[in-house]
C-alpha cells in the first residue's frame, strides 16, 4: 500500500502530486501549485473533471475557452470561504497568478453534460458541526447536492485548536447505499500558525490498516478505507481541503459503532 502521509515536494512550483496511480485507487487526483505573480498554471482535463480552489491568493482564469476573470479574494485559507472553478472532462484551464497563489487542483472521473463555471465564496454558507472541543467549521465547495459534477465533491473545514474533526471517527468504504457510500478521500492540511502540527489516524474494524500520523503544513493525507479523525494541538488552528469520489455522487458513512455514544452526547450538550 501506498504511504498515506505525503509530504509536499519543495515550496514552489506543483508542490503536491497524486494520481489515481500513485495512491493505488481509482478515483480521486490532487495537485497542488505554489505559484509567484506571473506564473500560469495549465493542464487538459481529459476524461476527468476538475476542481480549482483557491487556498489563497488571486488569479486570472480561463476554462472550456471562456474567461472567469481574477479568481481568488483570501491570502491565507484561515481568512474567508474560498473562491473555486469547476472545469468539466475534455476541456482545459489556465491560471495565471496575480499574487503569491497556492492553487489546488482537485479531479475525479468526468461525465455528463456539465458546464465550466465559478463557484464564488457564499454558495454554500459555511455551517457548524459538533459541539464542545469537537466543533469545526465547515464550507462545502461542491456537495453532493449541488448537481454541478459527475463524480467530485470537495469541502474545506477549519478546526479551531485544541478540536478533534471528522468524529466521531466515520467512515465511507463500501457501497451499501442508502447506508454507506464508496468515496476515497484525500486531506490537504494547513496549520495556523504554520509552524505547528495535528494528528490523523486511518484505521479499519478489523486494524488490517491502522496508520497515525503526525501532519503538518501543506501535507496531504490519503483515505482510501476506513475511519479516519483528525486531532489538533492547542494553539493552532487546522484547514483541511478534502476530495473525495467514488462509483456515485453520494455521501453516506457509518460512524464506529463503540465511539456512537458521543453523538447523543453531543446532541445533549447541543440542547442544553
């Protein structure tokens, strides 16, 4: 299997590389681009669709041959909802940096008749989930409910220090619909300040597959099986970028059984 920690590769240039190839699944790709004021991003799309979110800083964008303008409004990802770009299958898109930019390209199998299109920070309000120390932050950038991709859904979430985040641990790896959903799934983790670091374990029922992992900033994590929470350390904040895909646009995961008293907990201390 794979490594699931990946470590960015220098800290300019495409910085971040996954492929169905190299995380041995089939679905889901993530690059990620550090780029200076100047430089163009551009790739084919293929048979796959992509995502382009904005993490930070601004950029001038073009998509299926039609101009989306400057792109992008927060300089850090701890500043703001984000401005992203879906970009269907057999299309292309450029990106040319108007300030420092870190861009991430998110992709998944394409298909259908979708359009190129912008999806400006507010589409999707950013809500709350959890109570206590297990609070997040969460802005959907292409849920499963927005009808505007094949197989992408992409989602930010910041978890104030100190937090647990996607737990209680769930997971979504197998296709029971309406019970539970394939989806493979990769982290992109930011840290506030960047000097810092959080923890992320991937574990199965059966501990086939059980890897903690210390993540700092701008290091990817690979899910593809199993639970999968995240730990923050006091006094810094976490971002993650998540991309997940599977064989259907759906969003369906079972929660550990042993660990599903929080959630009662948690609807408790809700209502009080």
């Amino acid at each position: 299997m794979p490594n699931l920690l990946i470590k960015p590769n220098g800290t300019h240039g495409r910085v971040t590389h996954v492929t169905p190839e190299t995380a041995g699944w089939s679905y889901v790709g993530f690059d990620l681009h550090r780029m200076k004021p100047g430089e163009i991003a551009a790739a084919e799309t293929g048979r796959r669709e992509v995502c382009l979110v904005f993490v930070s800083g601004r950029g001038t964008a073009t998509a299926d041959g039609e101009s989306f303008g400057v792109l992008g409004a927060r300089m850090s990802p701890f500043e703001g909802p984000p401005h992203a770009l879906y970009v269907p299958a057999g299309s292309n898109w450029s990106v040319t940096a108007e300030t420092e930019l870190e861009l991430a390209v998110c992709s998944a199998p394409g298909g259908g008749e979708h359009k190129a299109k912008a999806i400006p920070p507010g589409t999707h309000p950013q809500i709350v989930r959890g109570t206590g120390s297990n609070v997040r932050h969460v802005t959907n950038i292409m849920p499963e409910d927005d009808g505007s991709a094949h197989s992408l859904l992409v989602v930010e979430v910041i978890t104030p220090e100190g937090h647990t985040s996607s737990y209680p641990p769930h997971k979504h790896d197998r296709d029971d619909p309406p019970n539970e959903s394939m989806l493979e799934e990769t982290y992109y983790h930011r840290l506030n300040p960047p000097q810092g670091f959080a923890f992320q374990r991937v574990y199965t029922d059966d501990r086939s597959l059980d890897e903690a992992m210390a993540v700092e900033d701008g290091d990817v994590t690979l899910v593809p099986r199993g639970y999968h929470p995240c730990a923050t350390c006091h006094g810094y904040d976490l971002y993650y970028l998540n991309v997940m895909a599977g064989p259907k646009r759906v969003w369906k995961f079972h929660n550990a059984e042993e660990h599903e008293w929080l959630l009662q907990r948690q609807t408790d201390e809700g209502s009080a």
